[in-house]
C-alpha cells in the first residue's frame, strides 16, 4: 500500500497504481484479489497495532494514467476484506 491517511475518523489505506497510457485498461485492474488479500492483512495489521476499530477502516484506489494532461480518478471504497466491491 502506498498511502495511509485519514478522512475524518476512518483510517484510509490508498494504493496508487499508473501507467503510461490506458491501451491495456486502466490501471486499477492491475490490484488483483491476491493483491487485495495481501493489502487488506497489511491493513488489519496496522489498524490493531493503531487501535482503530476495523468498521472504520475503508481502501481506496488512485489510477493515474499520463496522458497528456494526466488522468487521475480516485476510487473510494475500492474493496474490503479483499472483496471487490
């Protein structure tokens, strides 16, 4: 995961995924459920040593494609427990 931050009482954990263009889809298929499992252990890890209850916990995605101007797209609530919403 890449960013740990807060937005208000949640504990939001980002993962940034980019590509230089979007021919082979955007960049936010590449956080396979592998991928998810191995971020949301990361997560549950961090958020008990924290003491932030799991409920507020929640897992964004930020594609970035640089495009000329680049694209970016925030996706909230991307998953949980390594289920894609």
């Amino acid at each position: 995961m890449d960013i740990v931050a807060r937005d208000g009482d949640t504990l939001v954990f980002v993962e940034v995924k980019s590509r230089r263009s979007s021919d082979f889809g955007s960049p936010d298929r590449a956080i396979d459920p592998e991928k998810q499992k191995r971020i949301t252990r990361a997560a549950r890890s961090y958020a008990t040593r924290a003491g932030v209850p799991w409920a507020q916990v929640r897992f964004d995605i930020v594609s970035v494609v640089f495009t000329n101007p680049p694209s970016i797209v925030h996706h909230q609530d991307a998953f949980l427990d390594g289920r894609a919403i």
